[in-house]
C-alpha cells in the first residue's frame, strides 16, 4: 500500500483525535498535509508540532493569533476562517480529506474536496443530511471514493464487499439507546446536560452525546443510509442493541443476512476507511464471545424518542426536509448544553420548525445554505418564545 496523504477536517474532535492515533501507528502509510480545528487552539498546536503538517486552518480568528504565534519557525502555513478550510482541501499533495468536524459546516469543504479529486473518509453525516442528493451526483461525477467512518456506516460498507451483483433487501442499523433506553417521557422531563452526556459505551463529543441520548443520532445515520448505498426508507431499519458489539446488518433478498461484530472502538471503522480496500494489522483490543455471552436487542421507542420518528419522516418527505430537520436539530442541541430549554423541548422545536419552514423539493448547493440559515432562524424564534 503506498503512503497516503490526509486532510483532517476537526482534527481535535474525538474522531480526529482517534484518526491521528491511527496515523500515529503507521508512518509508513500515512503522512499529515492538513490539520484543521475550531477554537481548540492548544490541541491543534501540540498536534502540528508532532504531525508536521504542511498547513493547519483554525476556524476561529482569535485562536488564529495564538496558533500563528506558537508555531512561529516551524514550516508550516497557516490561516483560520471557512474560505482557508475549504482552499485547504484543494491542495495538490492531498490523497484522502477525512471530515470529522462536527455540523453541516462540514458541507462546503467537502464539496471543494470532491471537486478536486479527492476521497472523502465521511465522519461528518450532516453533509448528507443536508445535501445528500448533491452529493452523490458529485461523487458520481468526480468519480472520488465516498468511505463511511461513522461504525454502523462503515459495518455495512464491509457487508457489501464483494456482493456488488445481489440486491439488498434492507439494513438495520444498531442502536445501543444511549444513556435514557428504556426512560418514559416523565422520566425525562428533568434531565440534565450532565446525564445526557453519559453515553454508556462510546466517548464521543459533546453534540453527538446529546444526539445519542435523544436518538436523533440514529435519525441522522438512517437519512445517511439513504444516500450512502442508495435505499428507500422502508429498507432502513433501527434496532437497539444496547450492548454495541453488532454494529450493524445487511439483508439480501434470499434473506440471508450478514454482520459486522466488533469491540465499540472507533479507530477499526477508521482505519478501514483509510486504508480501503486493504487491511492491515493492528494491535487494537480483540472481541471475545465469551466476554459477551448475552447480546440482546429491543424496538425503538419512536413515542418517547422522538427524533427519531421526524427523521424517518423528514427523509421520506425529502427536498429540503433533511436540511431543517439538522440545522434545528443544531440549534437546539446548543442551546440544550448551554441549560437553555429542557432536553424534550428539543423534539418539539424540531418537529414546530419542519413545520414553519417552507418545502422545497429541488435544490441547488446556494437552496441547500439558504434553507439552512432560514431553519435556524425559525428554530430560535421558537426556542425564545419557549423561554418567555
């Protein structure tokens, strides 16, 4: 396998974080050309002292000042702001651009990315969410890899090689029910940023906790489904599996169906990504049935999880659904962890703003932005009546 060169787009978020202790293991394989972060200046410097990057991006302008002047001598350049982040992916000496930022910031540099050539190891599901129809004719067009990173993605993604030929009849996509499974909509009346951030198996960031904890998390993925391997809703299923070791199935149309089983660690689904369509040896911690002598799996409870059910409902009513249904997920999520509305007022912003906003079916990259922007204003006008 010859060296490839990455791009990673949040590199100091818990994917990217993980991807460079991927990288870290095989410097015969990978090499760093773009390191990118939000506000997170510290991290990014250790990570460019030891990564060497060509060039490092920080979104945020006064974490520029404080970058710039730490790795003043070292031969790298950098620049802060979304324009630099989207220049960033063109470069010539980039192979492969994972995104792992989190939010449909991510949309644009990828779309720059893809113009240019370039794989894309997709942590960041929001660009289908929002965009997924372009996406893929961009994919389609530019003739670029599109490798799931996200674990129950990437567990298709590995079921299908080598079944090109045999029609799939549905997937299920595992849940495990986060820190709230099995909680009635009175026990969550009072919850608590603090709770909701206490995912039982996986160490993620702060916004995917609380997607986790709300199953819009699982809403998201299912809208990726779609667009990642070309299916209709009624072919996607949820299950929960609170145990997360079947990190997801196919099922073909003889009824046969496979597996991906693995220990909840997302540097495997990371590593598969990059190295695609080889494997290489790992030290990685090995699942053991015995360790595991029980796996158990449930319905969703689309009643008290709301989310879940209006993203079923956002991707089967397409257009612009997807893209509300996201930008007033973000929205209230931030506004959830800042203890400004109550973890089930969430559902009902939501569901009120794919109400308010005006449906469009057809759509360009500039429809797309703007319906965007035009959701979050909706969902905040909703949150500050809420709060009166």
């Amino acid at each position: 396998m010859r060296k490839r060169k990455l791009a990673i787009l949040g590199s100091t978020g818990s994917v990217g974080t993980q991807t460079l202790e991927v990288v870290e293991l095989y410097p015969d394989h990978f090499s760093i050309t773009v390191l990118s972060a939000g506000k997170n200046a510290d991290l990014l410097i250790q990570q460019a002292v030891k990564f060497k990057p060509q060039a490092v991006v920080i979104y945020d302008r006064d974490a520029f000042v404080k970058v710039k002047d730490a790795l003043k001598g070292y031969a790298i350049d950098i620049q802060y702001g979304e324009e630099a982040l989207i220049e960033s992916v063109k470069r010539e000496d980039i192979d492969i651009v994972l995104t792992a930022v989190v939010g449909s910031i991510g949309l644009k540099p990828t779309i720059a990315a893809i113009e240019s050539g370039k794989d894309i190891a997709l942590a960041n599901k929001e660009t289908l969410v929002v965009a997924g129809e372009l996406i893929v004719k961009l994919i389609e067009k530019h003739k670029v890899k599109l490798l799931p990173v996200d674990s129950e993605h990437s567990a298709i993604f590995q079921c299908l090689a080598g079944e090109s030929e045999n029609p799939i009849e549905k997937i299920i996509l595992t849940a495990s029910g986060g820190p709230f499974r099995g909680k009635t909509k009175e026990d969550l009346k009072g919850v608590t940023r603090v709770q909701a951030l206490k995912h039982p198996n996986w160490n993620m960031g702060a916004k995917i906790s609380i997607d986790s904890a709300s199953m819009m998390n699982k809403g998201l993925e299912v809208i990726e489904a779609k667009w990642l391997f070309g299916l209709e809703s009624n072919q996607i299923e949820v299950i929960v599996h609170p145990q997360s070791i079947i990190h997801s199935l196919v099922q073909f149309e003889d009824g046969s169906m496979k597996a991906q089983i693995g220990l909840p660690d997302m540097k495997l689904p990371i590593q598969y990504a990059l190295t695609y369509p080889n494997r290489i040896q790992n030290g990685f911690k090995r699942f053991n049935f015995i360790d595991y002598p029980n796996l158990s799996f449930e319905q969703p409870d689309m009643e008290v999880f709301r989310n879940l059910k209006l993203a079923y409902q956002a991707m089967e009513s397409g257009g612009n659904a997807p893209c509300i249904l996201n930008a007033a997920n973000e929205v209230v999520v931030e506004a959830f962890l800042n203890d400004q509305i109550g973890f089930l007022s969430m559902s009902d912003i939501i569901e009120e703003t794919l109400c308010q906003v005006k449906s469009q079916k057809t759509l360009s990259l500039e429809d797309y932005l703007y319906y965007d922007q035009e959701s979050r204003i909706v969902a905040r006008s909703l949150m500050n009546r809420i709060n009166k």
